[in-house]
C-alpha cells in the first residue's frame, strides 16, 4: 500500500492522503459518509492501479479517518474542499474521479471547478443527500429537534448512530447538484445496486437526467446493496474506470 502523507487543507485542517504514481489520468477515489481511504473500494483499486500501472489517488475528508478534525463538525462544502485541495496539491494532469455515495455528490461538484476532469464514476452516488434523504425523511419532531438543538441523531445499518447537525443541512442546501442541468463534457459510467437501501433507484435515476454527457451510462446490479464491493462489484468499477479512460 502507498504511504499515508499528510498536508495542510482549508482553515489549517491536516488531511491524510496516499497517492501511487503511475501513467495515464490520476483516478482519484472519493469516499463517502463516514467512510475513509481504508475501505475496501478504496484499497482495492489502489491495489488495481498499482499492477496496472496507472496513477492512483485515495484521501480523507477532514474529520474521517487519519485526516484532523471532528466530523460532526463538517459539511459538504468544507469535504468538497479538502478534496479540491489534496487534488490540486498532489494529482498530476488530468483526473478520473471515482465517488463512492456521498463521494459521488462531491466529485459532482469538483466537476465545476476542475479543468481536468476527463471520466467520472459514480458507485451508488448520494447527490444531495442532505436534502432529498435525511431532511425529507425527518419527523416533525426531528426537525424541530435539529433546528433546536443543532443536531438529531439517526441510526445506522454500517456502525454508530449518523449525527446529522443543523450545519450540515443548510451547507447542503448551498451544494445541491439535482436542481439544475448538470454539464459532464466527458464519458460518465454510473453503478446502483438493486438492494441499495440506503441509496434509491430513483436517486440513481435522477443523477442520470441531470447529467448532461455525451457517453453516459447506468448500471444496475441486482441483489447488490449499498457497499457495492463483492468481487463482481470490484471488477465492474474497474471497467467502468476503464471505459472513463482511466
């Protein structure tokens, strides 16, 4: 495995990456909510890139994993921004962004800022999550609960309750990608499962209508939920990534 590295990202937050050198497009790994770069999509394609000989970037958002911070404390602005910034810092050239749930939705957003995008993978993408998830699904009493107290806690299927504070829903509100066309003048390949319970098929589906691309694909995989990293699932990133041209 590539070694842990560390830099200073926005507002002094000390981020922890690891990057493999090789050719072609750097194919950036964006990991989802309260994930980190020692998933097993993560490791994995690194593993990939390494004997493929291609050049492979995996990092933590501020407040997940090695990275500093509290995660409580962030939001999607402040995680699109330390990926914009370990991106800026340590890929080389051209980019494959490969997002993993809530990583789809920020590597929607580095679409808009980087000039070097040349594929994107979405792995059951969560665009706007905050909003169309977490706030519509909410209670009365938990929106009264998160506006009152700044924070509600929910349960999860993959470990501790999420803490979701009143922060991280209006920062969301300011991010949100589906509410317009969304430009991607590059090849797009996106992969749902059909067990996804944390992810719907609708949300997949409307991640396709915005996306505005000239080679854009959906896949879905029956009885495959959220985690999408069987083997059969590893093995179809890998072509996605491919097909991308990464």
């Amino acid at each position: 495995m590539a070694t842990t590295e560390f830099l200073e990202g926005p507002d002094g937050r000390r981020l922890g990456y690891a990057k493999t050198d090789g050719t072609g497009p750097c194919i950036v790994f964006l990991s989802g909510y309260k994930s980190d770069m020692e998933g097993t999509k993560a490791v994995h394609l690194e593993h990939w890139a390494r004997n493929t000989g291609r050049a492979f970037l995996r990092f933590d958002y501020s407040g997940h994993g090695v990275s500093g911070g509290v995660f409580e404390q962030g939001c999607i602005g402040d995680w699109a921004d330390d990926a914009h910034a370990v991106i800026d810092a340590v890929a080389d050239g051209p980019v494959v962004l490969v997002g993993s749930s809530m990583g789809g939705w920020i590597a929607a957003l580095l679409t808009k800022r980087l000039s070097n995008v040349k594929g994107f993978v979405g792995i059951a993408a969560a665009p706007d999550f905050t909003e169309d998830g977490f706030w519509a699904g909410f209670s009365e009493a938990q929106r009264e609960t998160i506006m009152t107290d700044g924070a509600v806690a929910l349960p999860s299927d993959y470990g501790d309750p999420y803490i979701v504070t009143k922060r991280l829903i209006e920062d969301g509100r300011d991010h949100l990608v589906l509410r317009a066309p969304l430009p991607m003048p590059f090849p797009v390949r996106l992969m749902q499962g059909t067990d996804d319970t944390a992810v719907t098929r609708d949300t997949a589906l409307a991640f396709l209508d915005h996306i505005d691309s000239p080679d854009l694909h959906l896949t879905f995989v029956k009885g495959v939920d959220h985690r999408f990293s069987d083997p059969h699932c590893l093995t179809l990133i890998e072509e996605a990534i491919v097909a991308v041209g990464g």
